[in-house]
C-alpha cells in the first residue's frame, strides 16, 4: 500500500521500460492499454473528454482549456511530462486534488491491475491513473494532452467530443516520420467520427491532412485561420497582450504567459470554448489568471533574475527569445542550456547564439538520455569568436556559475533541465 506522494513517483517509475524494449510496446500499446482500463472498470468513460496532439502548445492550450471550463464544469487535467512535481500530470485544472485522491486512487489502480498478464510501461500507468482519479473525484470534463503522436499513443483510448490539432514540427522522426506530412498523419488520428476538430494555426502541409481526417469521419472543422480575425500579440514589461475576434466578438487577454505563439494558444481555446458553449466570463478571467510551471516562469533570487522555460522545439525557442528580449538586456543574460538525446538541438542553438553572448551547456537531468558533449561541440563549432561557451556537465554547478556571469540567468531547452531547479 502506497501512503505518500513520494511513493507513488517510485513506483510509475518502476514500471519504465528499457530503451531496447520500446518500439515493440509501443506497437501493441492500445491493445494493452485496452485491457488495462477495462480492469479499472473503462474510467474513461466516466466525463466528457477533450484531445490535444501537436508538437508544440498542446499543454499550455490544455491548461488554458481546462482552467476556463472548471469555471462551470468540474475539469481534469492530464499534461505530460511534470516539472517538478508527479501530481502535476494529474490535476483540477491546474490545482492539486486532495493528497489522499492520489494516494487512495493509486491503491485502488494497484489491486485491480494485480493479476495482469503483462507489464504496462510507465506511461501507460500515469494515463490510466488520470482517467481513474478524474473519475473517483467526480470530474464532468477532462482535457487528454498526448504523450507521443497520437495514433499509437496511449490516450487514444477516449471517445473525445472534439480534438484540437496544434502545430506541427519535425520531432522524434525515428518514431513519427521524417517528414511533416509523416508526422501530421501520426497527430490526426486521435480524431473521432462525429466529433469537433479545432485546428490551429498551423502550417498547410499540416492543415491538409487534419482536414482529410476530418472531413472522412464526418466531423464540423473550425479552425485559426478560417475563424480568428484581427489577431494581434503585443509584449509589454508587466504582460503579453493578445487581442482577435471570433464571429464580430472581441477578446483581449492581458497574460504573464509569454510569446506570439502562447497568444494563438489562446486564442485556438477561445476557438474550442466558443464551439463547446462554455466561453463565459469567468472563463475570461480565470485564463488571464493563469500561471503554468516553466513557461517563462520568473523568479527572483539574490537581486537577479531567473527565468525558466521549458523550449525544446525550434520555433518555441524562437518565441521564448522574441518574448524574453523585449523585457531583459540580453547583454546582461547567460543561458543554461540542454537538450534530451532526439531533439533538434542545432536549430535550438543557432537562436540562441544568434541573440547571446554567454551560454552554459550542461546536462537534461537524469530521467532520459541527454548528451552535453556533443552539444558543446556543436555550440564552439557555430559560436562567433567573442562569444563565450561552457561545458559544466552538473546542472546546479552550471547554475551557480551563471549567477557568476549574469544579472539575468535564462534556463532553457528540457522539461528535465528546468525540472532541476523547483527548489531555487
């Protein structure tokens, strides 16, 4: 019997698969997903299910979502992965359920899955664990972010009322595709016949296919670039502000989430609110209000200040940069960054020594593979000769150098690199 948060990270962690191990489950991972939620008596079932799959801003979308419809309807959260803490996968639209939610539901997921004939992995357990404490602690709605894809993942086991589709980038190609095309079939087939597909604002290559999907199942389309009008992003010291119309109505958020594309995050919710009937104001102010970790998440400590984010992509770090360097001198800034083993670490770094001058490589904490030499490597290959680069390997070592050289330490790159530093 499981009695405290600690041990129920422990034991999701026990069920991690090998790396040699992967591609086979993954293949039979919606039949054994299958036989899993039928043992919890199919929870999934149990509330109305909202689907995101995309490459990047499926869980800022998610928690925008599931923080506007908590405003009139009891909303479960499942996001992947945390930061700096388990519960966060699983949560009321953003907030923590009651300690004994979690432990009692672990307890009961652990007896009924006792006898199984085989092992689930790691992120099969978490998605079932999310469907069965949404249903024990009485939720009406829950909003599924995908882990990995869509077609093959593990969450493609609800019966969502709409799906939401977000831009799409080249990510994990040995697995998806290597082309975007590829990688956009993977993410449509999380769509369900006869439901609302929202699609944001994505590129045409992307659309065509979440179209086709669509339009096969017999599904209503709305989408960003058919129905958003007007939209304009604007950052300012204390706030991002975003403004659009949908239909002739207006909608301006005033937001501590940063960057262009967390404006279309909003917007592509408004989107998916307006089409659910649950866009009130309350919802308004409740998605004004929110704070995500590690999306431009700003701390002050010592008389400097730290901003972490959790860019991984291309064009998020992009977005990160273009916010951050309307509000910070980047000539006072240092960068600690890393990257996991897969990503597309190159472009990552070309932004990121095409607007600093002091860049601390180091390693994407210990949960998945990450390979800071090689990332140094490449940094001194593409750096100028008035640039600095370091390879410190230990993350809070690499920190604490930083506050050494900076006034403004950015930490970015990995959902596992920002998840090193809850405790500063």
């Amino acid at each position: 019997m499981l009695k405290t948060i600690s041990e129920l990270d422990d034991f999701f962690l026990s069920y991690m698969p090998s790396s040699s191990s992967t591609g086979s489950l993954r293949d039979s991972r919606l039949e054994r997903m299958d036989v899993v939620l039928k043992r919890l008596g199919n929870p999934e079932r149990s509330y109305k299910t909202i689907h995101l799959a995309g490459s990047k801003g499926k869980g800022t979308t998610a928690s925008i979502l599931a923080v506007a419809i908590n405003c009139c309807h009891k909303c479960g959260l499942y996001r992947s992965p945390h930061v700096y803490d388990v519960r966060e996968r699983f949560t009321l639209s953003g907030a923590f359920f009651p300690e004994s939610d979690y432990i009692d539901t672990a307890n009961e997921m652990m007896e009924r899955l006792s006898s199984l004939e085989f092992r689930p992995t790691t992120f099969e357990l978490y998605t079932a664990y999310a469907y069965l404490l949404f249903k024990n602690a009485g939720c009406e709605y829950a909003v599924i972010e995908t882990g990995l894809g869509g077609r093959l993942d593990a969450t493609n086991t609800i019966e969502s009322i709409m799906e939401i589709l977000l831009p799409i980038e080249m990510e994990h190609t040995d697995i998806l595709g290597d082309t975007i095309e590829k990688i956009s079939v993977e993410k449509s087939k999380i769509i369900k016949r006869n439901s609302i597909v929202v699609i944001s604002d994505v590129c045409n290559e992307a659309y065509s296919i979440f179209e086709k999907e669509a339009q096969s199942l017999g599904c209503p389309i709305h989408s960003f670039k058919n129905e958003i009008r007007g939209y304009e992003h604007e950052e300012q010291a204390e706030c991002s502000i975003t403004s659009f119309s949908i239909n002739e109505e207006s909608f301006t958020y005033r937001t501590k989430l940063r960057s262009v594309e967390i404006g279309k995050n909003y917007a592509t919710a408004t989107l998916a609110l307006k089409c659910l009937g649950l866009m009130t104001s309350d919802a308004v102010r409740a998605m004004e209000a929110l704070r995500i970790e590690g999306r431009f998440e700003e701390r002050k400590v010592d008389g400097r200040k730290i901003v972490l984010d959790v860019a991984h992509t291309k064009h998020s770090m992009e977005n990160l940069v273009s916010a951050f360097n309307m509000i910070y001198e980047r000539n006072k800034t240092v960068v600690v960054y890393s990257s996991v083993a897969g990503k597309n670490y190159e472009a990552m770094l070309s932004v990121l020594l095409d607007n600093f001058n002091q860049l601390i490589i180091t390693k994407a904490g210990s949960f998945k593979k990450s390979e800071p030499e090689i990332l140094y490597a490449k940094a001194m290959e593409m750096k100028k000769p008035d640039q600095r680069v370091y390879l410190i390997h230990d993350e809070k070592t690499a920190y604490e150098h930083a506050l050494l050289l900076g006034k403004v330490i950015l930490i970015t790159g990995s959902f596992y690199l920002v998840g090193e530093f809850g405790g500063i």
